[in-house]
C-alpha cells in the first residue's frame, strides 16, 4: 500500500547487551497500588542509539505481554533479533540515528526485571505466589524509576502495541508532564469480558497443571504443558480467522494417522510448537500475574467519564489500530481516540487494512513505520528537539 | 498543485485560528492553512492511503467516516470547519452540515454547481447527466450522492436558519458575480448558525 521511501531501511542496531538497575533497596520499599510492598526491585533494560546532551531524544518502548527488554539488534550469539528490531535501528521508525531508545522488562515479569521468579529476600527462595499482585500502573511507576535513574526528565515518546499500549495511556495518566508524545497500537482503555476471559482460561491452564503446585514450582518440574496451553489459546486470539486459513488451512503434517489426537492437523502442530518454545522462555506464574495485571487495567474505572481520562495531559497522541484485530478491536481504539478529543488532545487515528489479526502491531512494519516516523519528526520539529543526527 | 478555491478558503480564514477538515483528502489544504495562516488543524479522512500522506505532512488526522458525526466535540470547540467538495458525498449532508454548525463557529463549504450553465446545456440539448470540470464524473462512478445547485443551498440556508457570511465562486471571473447560479462552476461559502 506504500511507497518505498528510498531511505533504505539500514543494517540495525548490531550487537547489544541487557543492563541492569536496583532501586528499593534496603528499608526503602516500592509500595504497590493494590496494598503490597517490594524491594529492593532490578530492572533489566536496553538501550539503543545516543541520549542527546539535554536528554530530550529519549524514547521509551514498553513491551506486551510476552516481550522484553530485547526490543532490537542481537545479544552475542543469538540467530535471532530482538522483539520489534523491524521498527528501532538506524533509518527504521523509532530511528536510532535520531533517538535514544529505552526498553526494559516489565514489573513482574521472568526477563531479568523482579518477578514471582526473582528471589525474596527475606526466605531466600523465589517469591512464588508470596509475589504481590501488580497493576500496569505499578510496571509504569517502575519504568519512571528507570527514567530517573538515566536522568531523563522528560520523554520524546511513549510507544508500544497490546499490553505495552496500556503501558502507554497510563503514562499518559501517571505522569502527563514527563511525556511530549504517546503511541498507544492495537490496546484498549480497559481489557472488556471476552478478553478477561480469554486471560482467565490460560490461567486456569497453567494452574491446573499439576506442576504448577500453587505456584510453588521452583527447583523441581515445571507447569509446562499448562503454560504452554494458555500460549496456545494465546496464538488463536493474536491471528485472524483469515490469516490462519491462509497460513495453514486444513493442511495435514506428513503422514501421521489421524484419530489417535497427535497434532496431524498443521494449525495444531503450529500451536504445540509454539506452545513449547514459550515454555523455554517464559515463567509460568509471571504469566499469571501480568495477565491479571492487564485484566484489572481500567482507565474508566469508578464511572470515570471518558473526558476526564487525559485531562491533564498535554501529549500529542498517535493511535494505530489493525482492521482484522479482533482481540483489541477497533471501536477500543475508537474510543481512546474519542477521549484524546474530549481532552482537546492533538490526536492523529489510522486504521491499518491488515489481514493479520492482533499480531499486526508486530507485522506491519512498512505502514507502522510511516506512520510512526512522520509522526516523531513533527513533535521532534515542534518542541525544538535538538536530534542525535548520527546518520 | 493548483487548487483555485484553496486561495479562496484562504482568504477567509483568519491567522492563529483552529480549523476541523472534514474530508480532508491528503491534508494540502490543511498542510497550506498550516504554513500560510499559523492555522492548529484537524483532518478528518476515510482514505487509507490519503491518511499517511497527511501523517507525512504533519498533520493531526482521524481515519474515520463524516456519517458518524462528530459528536464528540463539544459545540463551538472550532473556529472553522470546511468541507471542501465533501457535503454532496456524505449519506446525510444535512446532518453532517449541523453537526459542523454546532461544532465550529463558522462553516466554509464548497461544492459544485449543478445549475451550471454547461451542465444545464447537456442535460437540456443533449439529455445526458452532466459531465463538466467540476462534475467530471459519469453516473455510474460519482462519488457524489447528491447534487445542488447554489440556488438549492441558499434556500436550505434560509429555511434552516442559517447565515451565509461570505460568497465565492468559480471561474473567478466578475460576471460570475452577477449571475452566480447560472455562470459558477463551484461555490465556497462561509455560513454560521444564527
């Protein structure tokens, strides 16, 4: 649908390496909006590109459920690049030529930030279920930490798809004069039923597991074939009807006899891989306390009217939504649009024609790009950004 | 790209004010008001493709369909709202003609004329639906549900109550002046409610 640019899109961020932040230290302790208390709690982050002497070209990227701080390039040895490499590096969207790009795992996460695997100090065991619960405010409240650590008073922008777009409108409401912009794709102001639902039956998967052991598990087996079926139902929900038929359709694996329930159909055995290489990545229990985390997300929370939401914000706002999602579809980010306008925001909404479900946010690179580069210029150009300019 | 009545909407746009683009295309009105006039705009556009040519200039747009109506926006929350050769292509431009009348405190529409002295010419000698340079498409692919002539919306102006501030009209030729509904191609008119 888009003309090339004629920039070509260069050869990434090369090589990096996840760093590591300690705050809460000591008596210090994070105390959590639902009443728990943490600490000390380490933040695994990335960085890409150079921070501006008056460290105005920062730009956080906050990551989805499954995601982590390996947002772009490679770690040593690795065949495959980071998350969303197709959109951060030099001359992609979030341009590391131009910007200095920040993404850390998540608050309760299993990528090297404090999660349920992290070990609590006062047992010296992993915190298991004696992990408090989370919100998508607390992940926001510990990325700010992060930013003062890196000394960045305000961020150039905000940017993320699915549970990182949460992350992105509670910036917006946490702190509404850190952030000049947000970019808030294919999320929601608040997960509705069917998607609490969808969360609710991976839990009960993983949690039936006889394995998992009230979440007790560390040091023995693993809740494996439960995490890996709420994976499963997942990759469902992330494609669209279409992009599976075209994907898979009713294609059978070689010559596996049917009836006996192994995965003969290519759509299952696409599921079990994916079920299993989740597995290898990914704690059980983090997948249980960030899905209730997003669940319990709600902007609108207490009949709060949709103009109240970004009262106080000033951000210019970029809202990307994917015609075929119908896991976060289109009419939630209709209705973050509608609440960017009853607050007066400047606010640009595109609607991107794919065939690709939810995953979307992750595949369409060319249109996102346009989109995302356009946009950062601007607010670059409007607020005097002096850019890195390393290209 | 020369668009004569660009220079017109213009022309009665005055600096620093905000502007709502319904139908805003690939957002060269809204870009030029922008530049010339210190003008804070907002598009609005259907159009995929027309969408990232406007996030290209720099404006603010929303991907979405007049019909819906704006009714998220508080009244008079906008200087001018113009809808450019866009009321004659909405399912219900009476609605979307109030709607823009309570948001914006003025109203700059432009549209072609039907009662076109070459359009009636072809429909009068020839029998044939017109086809003119304001009206350059056949029955059969228009993307216009409606058609007016400057006589048609001065009486709907009238019966609704509404004020027609400004006139324009194309060719800008001083003869058009004298007999508009008959010598203009297209009018741009700024109307207000009241």
């Amino acid at each position: 649908m888009l003309r090339q640019e004629g920039k070509s899109p260069g050869s990434g961020v090369g090589i990096v390496k996840t760093k590591y932040f300690t705050f809460a230290e000591g008596n210090e302790r994070f105390n959590l909006t639902l009443g728990g208390k943490l600490g000390p709690i380490t933040v695994a982050y990335e960085t890409y590109g150079e921070l501006n002497e008056d460290k105005s070209n920062a730009i956080l990227i906050v990551h989805a459920l499954s995601g982590d701080a390996h947002a772009a390039g490679y770690h040593e040895g690795d065949k495959k690049p980071g998350w969303w490499d197709a959109m951060i590096g030099p001359g992609r969207a979030f341009d590391t030529n131009k910007f200095f790009v920040i993404c850390s795992n998540v608050l309760g996460g299993c990528r090297g930030t404090t999660g349920p695997i992290s070990l609590n100090p006062e047992t010296q065991e992993p915190y298991g279920l004696n992990f408090p619960l989370i919100t998508i405010r607390d992940m926001v409240r510990v990325q700010r930490h992060l930013l003062d650590h890196l000394g960045i008073k305000r961020l150039l922008s905000v940017a993320g798809g699915s549970m990182g777009g949460m992350q992105v409108l509670q910036w917006m409401v946490s702190y509404p004069t850190r952030l000049l912009s947000a970019i808030p794709i294919a999320t929601t102001l608040r997960h509705t039923a069917q998607q609490i639902a969808f969360n609710e039956v991976g839990r009960q998967a993983i949690m039936a597991d006889p394995y998992w052991k009230s979440g007790f598990y560390y040091g023995g087996y693993i809740p494996a074939k439960g995490l890996a079926v709420a994976r499963m139902i997942g990759h469902i929900t992330y494609m669209s009807e279409k992009s599976m038929e075209e994907k898979f359709g009713r294609q059978r694996k070689g010559n596996v006899s049917p009836f006996k329930f192994t995965a003969d159909f290519e759509v299952e055995n696409y599921l079990h891989y994916k079920g299993d290489k989740f597995v290898e990545r990914f704690d059980a229990n983090s997948y249980l306390y960030i899905t209730k985390a997003m669940d319990l997300f709600d902007l609108t929370a207490g009949g709060k009217p949709i103009e109240e939401i970004f009262k106080k914000v000033e951000a210019k706002v970029l809202v990307i939504a994917f015609k075929s999602d119908w896991l976060y579809p289109i009419h939630q980010s209709k209705e973050i649009v509608r609440a960017c306008k009853k607050a007066g925001l400047q606010t640009t909404f595109c609607e991107i024609y794919s065939e690709y479900g939810h995953d979307a946010f992750l595949l369409e690179v060319e249109e996102e790009s346009h989109l995302i580069s356009h946009f950062l210029n601007k607010v670059a150009r409007e607020n005097d950004i002096e850019l890195s300019d390393l290209g | 790209m020369d668009r004569p009545e660009y220079k017109i909407i213009e022309a009665m746009i005055v600096p620093n004010s905000t502007v709502l683009d319904l139908g805003c295309g690939e957002g060269d009105l809204l870009y030029m008001l922008e530049r010339q006039k210190g003008i804070k705009g907002q598009g609005v556009e259907i159009d995929e493709t027309a969408i990232y040519s406007c996030v290209a200039k720099g404006l603010n747009v929303f991907h979405d369909d007049l019909d819906n109506g704006l009714v998220d926006y508080t009244d008079k929350s906008f200087d001018y709202v113009i809808m450019n050769q866009t009321m004659q292509e909405v399912i219900d431009p009476h609605k979307v003609i109030s709607e823009a009348l309570r948001v914006g405190k003025r109203v700059i529409v432009g549209f072609p004329n039907f009662a076109y002295w070459k359009a009636r010419f072809q429909l009068f000698f020839c029998g044939r639906a017109p086809v003119t340079p304001s009206l350059p498409h056949q029955w059969f692919d228009t993307p216009n549900l409606h058609f007016l002539s400057l006589a048609d919306f001065r009486d709907y102006c009238k019966n609704q109550g509404i004020t027609i501030l400004q006139s324009a009209y194309l060719p800008d030729h001083f003869l058009v002046n004298l007999l508009p509904n008959l010598l203009a191609e297209s009018a741009i008119l700024m109307i207000t409610r009241g």
